[in-house]
C-alpha cells in the first residue's frame, strides 16, 4: 500500500498537536497514558471505543478532558435501565399548535458521545447505537438525518459480573474498534491522585461554597480547534502499511477462526481496526510507518471482545487473553 507522506513540517506540527493533547490530559488524569493513547487512537480514525473498568478509575474524567482539549462538541449519557431508545436518538414530537409533528434531535447529534455505564441499560437501547455507530445516521420516524462529523462514541463500563449490568451483544461489540480494560493505578500513581485532590481546595458559588474536584480543573480552553484534528486525521491515511503487514494481519485474523478452542472468531472487521489502530499509533509515537509491534500491542483490546471460548475450553479453565497470545506467538505456516 503506498501513499504521498506528509511534509516534514505539517509532520511535526502534528506530533505537537497530539503531544499537547496528552501534556493536557496528564495534567488532569493520572498515570493513565496508555488509555490516553487509544483515545487519541479513537480520534484519529474515527472508531468507537469501549472503557471497560470497575467504578471509580476516571473513565469519564478522562473522556470530558479529551473533549475540553479539542474544540469538539459534546454530550453524555448516562445509562440507567430505563432508558429508551428515543432518549438517546430523539423522537417526533406533536406541536399543539400547529398540530404537525415536529423533529426533536437527541444527545447523539454530536461530535464525541460518551455513553456512560452502557451495560446498564437494556439491550434494546443498546442496539439503539447500532445504526449510528456503524452508518453515522440515524433514523427518526420515516425520516433519516446524518450525524456530525466527525462522530465519535467512547463508552464505558463496568465488568459485567457488577450487580445490575446487561452482557452486549456480539453485533454492538464488533462495532467497537477497541475495548480497553483499566487497571488499579499504582500506589505512586495513586498517591499523586491524593496529592493533587487534597490540593483542590473550595471553589465559591454565590454566598456559598463547594469542594472543588477534578472536574474543575478542566479549562474551558481547548489546546485544539476541529481543524488541526482533520488534518491529523489526514496524516494518519498517509501512514504506509507495507504488503507483509497485511498478510501478518489477515494470518492473525484467520487463526482466531480455525482455533479449536474458540467457537466465535474474529470478523474481517477486526482486521480492518488493526491497520486503522496501527497507522494511528505509529503517528502518535513519531513514525510515518507501522511495525509488528504496533499490531502485538494492539492485537488485545481489538481482537479479544471479537473472540468467544467454547464450552470445552471453558470448563478446562482458558481464558480469552491466553488463547490470544498463542495465536500471536504460533509460528507461521
């Protein structure tokens, strides 16, 4: 695959862009870096991420940072098990007087959505993203509307062991081009957590007061507007991928069909999100080209929601995480 690289300087400009992104994001989360990088990852191509953690990490702290460091319009939503579709699509609604039905555009009619907690919600609110995500439209009544551009969904959510969640289906996983799992900080990171919230102090609000929190300490002005974003984003589609980076991609990608321990394997989507991932993280970290080390880094949080064991794996005791790393490390044919 051969493309025209960017010029040295448009190059480096973007480096300092993505480098002022994450200066800002550290400034606020903590020893989060590499959950920085799939956000920025997200970003630059467009595809849907999933933070997966128990409550409590700074899941949504870091995606309303990312949001205040670009210029780009924002909404959250939090999912509940009441929620309906038409809370986050919208719906016609009736004009009493004109008596005509009328278009009121949902939370979804943005640039970045942060779908908060989305195993809370039923799974026909869920698959209420299904179109969006994919199509980058949606339907209201017999009317279809495009969403912004660009458009963006990061959702999070707990481990779905915690009381109260509902599994998502293998239809809204795949349209995920990541899925991230967020560890404890360590107990340096996490000291330095306490530091800066002890340091937080009141902030006054007409004749009273509140304790601050790290919410506040987001700025209002962002480092970069919508358009150095695109031009990133442009940067990333120059990135070369060489021929044998395919086919070590699309080798992996079979293996996970023909595993005997894996009764799901990943779709030509999974596939796809490596090369897109991979150009991204190679720009982030400086180069104009991808690696083998960009894909066995990346190969977890883009393969492993794609990939089910079956019952017999299950019942000896494998997991997900270990077939996947056979998979990487078998020599090939």
């Amino acid at each position: 695959m051969t493309a025209v690289q960017p010029s040295s300087a448009r190059f480096a400009e973007t480096r300092e862009f993505l480098h002022e992104i994450r200066s800002r994001v550290a400034s606020v989360v903590v020893g989060q870096d590499v959950v920085v990088e799939r956000v920025l990852i997200a970003l630059l191509t467009s595809g849907h991420l999933l933070l997966q953690g128990v409550p409590g990490l700074a899941k949504t702290l870091l995606v309303a940072a990312v949001s205040k460091t670009v210029d780009l319009a924002f909404a959250r939503i939090q999912f509940t098990i009441d929620l309906l579709p038409s809370d986050i699509v919208g719906s016609e609604i009736l004009d009493q007087k004109t008596h005509e039905f009328r278009t009121h555009k949902g939370p979804i009619f943005t640039n970045l959505l942060l779908a908060d907690e989305i195993n809370r919600a039923a799974p026909k609110v869920q698959s209420a993203l299904l179109e969006a995500m994919q199509e980058r439209r949606v339907t209201i009544g017999n009317q279809s509307y495009p969403l912004p551009a660009p458009f963006l969904v990061i959702a999070t959510q707990n481990p779905v062991e915690q009381a109260g969640t509902f599994e998502l289906p293998e239809a809204q996983l795949d349209r995920f081009m990541l899925l991230h799992r967020l560890e404890y900080l360590t107990p340096a990171d996490e000291k330095e957590v306490l530091r800066r919230n002890a340091a937080l102090g009141v902030r006054r609000d007409g004749k009273g007061a509140v304790a601050r929190t790290e919410f506040d300490v987001l700025g209002e002005q962002a480092s970069g507007s919508a358009d150095r974003l695109v031009r990133a984003m442009e940067d990333v589609q120059q990135v070369h991928v060489s021929e044998a980076f395919l086919e070590h991609t699309v080798e992996i990608v079979n293996r996970t069909r023909r595993h005997p321990k894996l009764e799901l394997g990943c779709s030509p989507r999974a596939g796809i999100s490596l090369v897109k991932a991979s150009r991204a993280r190679a720009l982030i970290h400086g180069r104009d080209y991808v690696l083998p080390e960009d894909l066995f880094a990346l190969a977890e949080d883009v393969m492993l929601h794609r990939m089910r064991l079956g019952y017999e794996a299950l019942a000896e005791g494998c997991t997900a995480p270990q077939v996947l790393q056979e998979i990487l490390t078998e020599s090939p044919r």
